[in-house]
C-alpha cells in the first residue's frame, strides 16, 4: 500500500467533524478520579466511554467542568459531558452548558445508575423525580426542570436493608457481571441514537426492561 493509499483510508476512517449548532447534551453522570473507574455510581461514565469508542471520539476537552467532545449522533450535533465536579455537584456542570447553546431541558439526555433495576438492565424516561439520586437532584434543583429525559442504568440492590448505600454505589462491580453491563451499554448507545433521532417511543418500546 502507497503512502498516498494509507493517508486515504485514514481520511476515510476519520469521524467527520460536527457541523451546525448544538442541539442535544447527552451526559453521562460519574466521580472523577482513577479510584472511582468501574464503581457503580460511574455507570453513566462507562457508558459515555462506550458511546465514545462507537463513534471514535476523544472525550478529554475540559469544558463546562466536565470532560467534552462534540459528535454527529443521528444527524444532529451533540455536547457529549463527563462532569467533574463530583457526582452530588451534577447541575453545575449541566446547566452550565444548557445555558451556553440554550438547550432545553427536553434536548438533555442524562445516563446515571439505578440500585432498583438489576446490572444489565434499564429504564428509559421522559422526566421525573430525583428518585433519591444526589446527581439528578443537583440538576433538577440548578435547572428548575424535571423535564429532561433519561437512561437509567441497573446496578442492583443493596445486599441488605443495612448496608451503607455510599459503600455500595462506589463498590465495583462483580467479574460475571461484565457481560450483562457491555449489552446494558451497547443498548444504552443505541436508545441515545434513537432519542436523538426524535424516535423515544422507539426507545422505550425497545430497550426498557
């Protein structure tokens, strides 16, 4: 193969750069920090990361106190965030940047965990309440909005009514669950496809468990 030939299959292989205006944030909740990878209060991260690896993107640009990249999703540009402002701190970084492009609470889609849906399961919706998540609530408290849709992500139950929720949420998840979670993300990505391409009937009809 040429010189001339490798630089054509690059270029071919290269994901085109987002064109036109912002009009979705599609944000993965999550801590910041090596000794929060794989816990599952960073099953939104996860996801993120996979949505990422799909689409060939480098989410490092630091921007809305949050890890960024932009990518052509269904044909419409998107804000893709990690924020790192802690997970209790979510809304800072999200309605920052709805302020910035002037996107609405319908336009921001949230993926974060769920101790009520089993791992490798979830649950996709329109709106609704914190349901005790420190991360939706910071949103919905800054935004003054509930009306923002969401992929809700199983991480499963406490082992015991007792047992601290802080130590299960920033626990790791189990070696035999890894398959379960890469489908639960494999199908997160492509609900994000079909919510941004205006089909969330679809979405739910197909993926909620």
């Amino acid at each position: 193969m040429s010189i001339a030939d490798i630089f054509k299959k690059l270029e071919s292989e290269r994901t085109p750069a987002p064109q036109g205006a912002v009009e979705y944030i599609i944000c993965g909740l999550g801590n910041p920090g090596t000794q929060y990878e794989g816990t599952r209060h960073n099953i939104g991260f996860m996801t993120i990361d996979t949505l990422c690896d799909k689409y060939k993107l480098d989410c490092k640009k630091l921007r809305f106190k949050s890890l960024t990249c932009d990518a052509m999703i269904s044909g419409k540009r998107c804000l893709i965030m990690k924020p790192t402002t802690f997970m209790n701190n979510s809304g800072e970084a999200v309605t920052e940047a709805m302020s910035f492009y002037k996107i609405p609470p319908e336009r921001t889609i949230i993926v974060f965990d769920d101790i009520s849906l089993e791992p490798g399961k979830l649950r996709i919706r329109r709106k609704g309440s914190d349901g005790g998540h420190n991360g939706i609530k910071s949103i919905i408290y800054l935004s003054g909005s509930d009306m923002f849709p969401r992929i809700k992500m199983g991480v499963g139950a406490k082992p015991h009514p007792d047992y601290n929720l802080a130590d299960w949420v920033l626990g790791h998840f189990k070696k035999e669950q890894a398959e379960a979670l890469e489908t639960a993300m494999d199908n997160a990505v492509s609900s994000i496809e079909l919510m941004v391409g205006d089909k969330m009937n679809e979405a739910m009809n197909k993926f909620n468990s």
